[in-house]
C-alpha cells in the first residue's frame, strides 16, 4: 500500500481553498435565484480547485 499524499499546502491550498468557496456560492446563488449564468462563475472556480490540485500532485513528484 502506498503512502497517503501529503495535504496541500501554500499556494496549492490557496488555489483550492479559493475555488472551492467560489465554485460553492457560485453554484448555491445560482440555484436560489434562477440565474444560470452563474454557473460559468461556478466553473471558474472547479478550475481553480483543479489547478491547486495540479499544482500539489506535481510538488509531490507526479508528472502531467
């Protein structure tokens, strides 16, 4: 069994963190007022989680 990868840190868990928050009010404003268009908001911020994970898995020896 391999070891569990370390937690995010820097500017990874910034990366992370910021799109999360994002991507959830984003998302949870788009479902209260009916406005779709807040979904690219939400989007954005799926992105910056995806990109905080990038940059995490290659600080910890992966390749992409």
């Amino acid at each position: 069994m391999s070891a569990p990868t370390p937690a995010p840190k820097g500017f990874a868990q910034v990366l992370i963190t910021v799109g999360a928050l994002i991507a959830l009010t984003a998302s949870l404003t788009a479902l209260v007022s009916g406005h779709r268009s807040l979904m690219g908001v939400a989007a954005v911020g799926f992105a910056l989680q995806l990109a905080g994970w990038v940059v995490n898995g290659r600080r910890n020896g992966g390749r992409r």
